[in-house]
C-alpha cells in the first residue's frame, strides 16, 4: 500500500493491506509465510553487523530489516505489527503469542518489586489472576476503583494505591469483561498526570481495547501510552487462534519486545499470518455482530425472565456513564450480559436447553457463544469480589456472532422456557 503522506488512509483502510509490500514477497499479492526458525547470512561479517543493528542500534545496518532467529522476529511478525500500528494510529506495535502474553510483558516490563498499580474492577479474570495473585507474589501491590467513570472513586483508589507504593501502571479495560462496564480513558490520563505530580513519576496509562474490536474506540486520541487487544478475539473472529497485540511509542514498544525475546512470546509466523488474514473483514464482521447483538438485547430486554441487560446501547440518557460512552465509542459493541431473575440453576437450565449458540468462553468469534460468567471466566475471582464488579450468579455473557439474528432471538426464546 502507497506510504504517500498526502494520503491518510482510514483505519478501516490500513486494515485490508497496509504492513507487505509485494516487492518483498517475490510479487506475491499476499504475504508468504516464511515457516523457518532461523535466518542465514551471506557473510560473517553480515552475520555480525545484524547482531550489531539489532543489540546495540548501531552499525551499518542501523536501521534496516534483517532477521536473526524467529524468537527475536521474523517476516510475519514484521507485515502484521506494521499492520496493527498503523490501524491504532500508534508509531510501533508488538505481537505475542497471546493477549495474556501480551499483558505479562506490559507487567513484567514496568513493574517492580514494591511498586503499586490501579485497575478497573469487574477486570478480565487473566488479568486479575496476573497483577493480584502472580505479580504480588513477587512484592507488586494493586487497588481496584469500581466506577471508571467516577472521579472520586477513582481517586480513592488512585490515593490507596499510592499509599501501598510508587503507582507505575493503570490498566483500563473498557469495555470491561463480561459486563461492558465503561472506563472514562480522559480521566484515566488525567489520573496519571494527578499522581505523578504528586509521587515524582507519572504511570503509564494501558488500555486494554479487546471488547469492541478495533475500531470503535480509539484510545490513543485520549492519550493513552499502551493500548493492548486480544487478537485471538474480534481480530481473530473465527475462534481458532489465540494472539495479542500492543500498539504505542516506539521507546515503549521495545521494552516488550525484549521481555518477548526472553520469555518466547512471541507470534508464530503461520499465526501471524491468520491474522494478517482475519484483520481484513475485522471492519465489516464487528458491523454485523453489533447489529445482531442489538436486535438479541432489545429480545433480551423485554423478556421477563431478564433481570436486566448490561449492554452499552441502553445506558441511560443523562448519566455520566452515557456521556463517556458518547464521547469515547462510536458503537456499542456484539459482547454484553444479561442477568437472570434466580441464580445458577436457573442459568444452567436456560445454557443446557440451547440449540444454535454455543457454550464456551471466549468472545468476538464468528459463531454466537455464551457462559455463566461466575462459573467459568470468572470462577477465580472470589464472590464478593464478582458481585463488587456486577457479576450476580444470574449472569450470562454473550457474544454474538454472524448468524442471523432471528435464528439467534428463536433459540434464546425456546432456551428461556427451560427457566
Ligand atoms: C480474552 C481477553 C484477554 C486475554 O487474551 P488471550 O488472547 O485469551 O490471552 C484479555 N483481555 C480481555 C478483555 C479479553 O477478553
């Protein structure tokens, strides 16, 4: 694709191509995929020169592309992160192996014995597991506000976090899992500007992007530093790889890739390449997902089984939650939950009675899946801690996929009468 600067192409745009250029593929209109593990030079001193560029960024090779072994990169790697930063308007991104892998060098890379971070609470359950039970063990302190759109909350924990250590992250995942509880990502950077000028340092500010899919929320217009997505999810979209992604400052994106180098996260050129393929129709496939999935919460909001449906487009007009999400997303995304009057059983007998939607975890594939939050993704996350982010024991997640809708709105109808 054309690197002309007087053309600035849409994110949607840069999504079908951008990242290979055929010259570099023997004129192939479609990257290769270069299924090799290590690189050969043509002379010892190239062979020195590239270790050179790639360790020290010095030399005659400063600068240019060369591949060493396929842990530290390859071809693949190369077309899909140029294709990723260009979609999220960033200068550089890094792909691993998934978004999990993706979050461990974000926390491994920034974080430090004794140091403190602030998140959201209801937060993906990987997550939690990561900066409340790994990373702690290793002297890392944590604090969770429960309202990313309320300052004061906010500045409660901000404030409690500080008091445990030096804060070097927040992490905002908005949408947060499972319940598309929204993170105001304005008052996340001023946040982070708030505590450094209080503690000496500002923390780095981490979207997590994953729930809408790419394009209908765009967090570095916000100014965030690090914005993460699981790419096994609406990237993916078709449930049968698992990737992540994170897209910001060249300086910043370089510390993860040498926390990938070391600890093997890398993107497998064969993934790398499923990707590359995926992200192509990633625009027109979240269009239909999130039209399907407003005709299923609408279905969903009248029934009366339903005790209510956390889904962004019924947030109420006139709430501060409302103005965030106005102000932040252009969609309201195909991955929400509805909560059932009663509790487990009633939810188990409604999962179990379904025809065409599929029980599994995981979202923003091209098939309608669906989960009991609390005894799957969130099974972890101690009660109290569940109910403090809105996950009841009534609580499904869906995510809706490309079926059609009525087909969907039938099976979900003929699952409730099991209720
Ligand atoms: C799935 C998911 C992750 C983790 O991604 P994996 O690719 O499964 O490791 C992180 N955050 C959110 C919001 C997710 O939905």
């Amino acid at each position: 694709m054309s690197d002309d600067p007087k053309l600035k192409f849409r994110p949607e745009t840069l999504a079908v191509a951008h990242g290979y250029d055929p010259e570099f593929g023997m004129w192939a209109a479609k990257p290769p995929i270069f299924m090799t593990s290590t690189f050969v030079y043509p002379s010892a001193q190239h062979a020195k020169d590239v270790h050179e560029a790639f360790f020290d960024g010095t030399g005659p090779l400063k600068g240019t592309t060369n591949h060493i072994y396929a842990r530290l990169g390859h071809p693949g790697l190369d077309f899909l992160e140029k294709r990723l930063a260009a979609m999220d308007g960033a200068e550089a991104a890094a792909a691993f192996s998934s978004g999990m892998a993706a979050h461990s060098a974000i926390a491994l890379a920034f974080m430090r014995p004794g140091d403190s971070m602030l998140h959201g609470r209801p937060i993906y359950g990987g997550v939690d597991m990561l900066y409340n039970q790994i990373l702690s063990d290793f002297g890392t302190h944590s604090e969770a506000y429960l309202d990313g759109t309320d300052e004061a909350d906010v500045r409660r924990a901000a404030d409690a976090a500080m008091a445990k250590g030096p804060v070097k992250l927040i992490v905002a995942e908005t949408p947060a899992n499972p319940t598309a509880a929204i993170v105001d990502l304005a008052l996340m950077v001023r946040m982070a500007d708030e505590i450094g000028a209080k503690q000496g340092h500002r923390p780095l500010v981490v979207t997590d992007n994953t729930l809408l899919g790419p394009f209908a929320q765009r967090p570095f217009e916000w100014g965030v530093d690090l914005n993460m997505t699981s790419l096994t999810k609406y990237c993916g979209g078709h449930s049968d790889l698992l990737a992540g992604g994170v897209s910001g400052r060249a300086e910043l994106i370089e510390k993860l890739r040498f926390q990938r180098v070391i600890w093997g996260s890398h993107l497998d050129p064969f993934t790398s390449w499923l990707l590359l393929r995926s992200i192509e129709s990633v625009a027109v496939r979240t269009e239909r997902a999130m039209e399907n999935a407003r005709a299923v919460a609408e279905w969903l909001r009248d029934h009366p089984k339903v005790a209510g449906v956390t889904y962004l487009g019924f947030l109420p007009e006139g709430s501060v939650r409302r103005a965030v999400f106005d102000r932040q997303c252009t969609a309201a995304g195909s991955t929400f939950s509805f909560h059932l009057h009663g509790g487990e059983a009633e939810a188990f007998r409604l999962l179990d009675r379904l025809q065409l939607m599929k029980l599994a975890v995981s979202l923003g594939g091209s098939e309608t899946l669906i989960c009991h939050s609390a005894t799957t993704t969130h099974y972890a996350v101690p009660r109290e801690k569940r109910l403090e982010g809105g996950i009841t024991d009534g609580t499904i997640r869906l995510s809706v996929g490309l079926e059609h809708k009525d087909d969907l709105i039938a099976d979900l109808a003929q699952a409730m009468e099991a209720v």
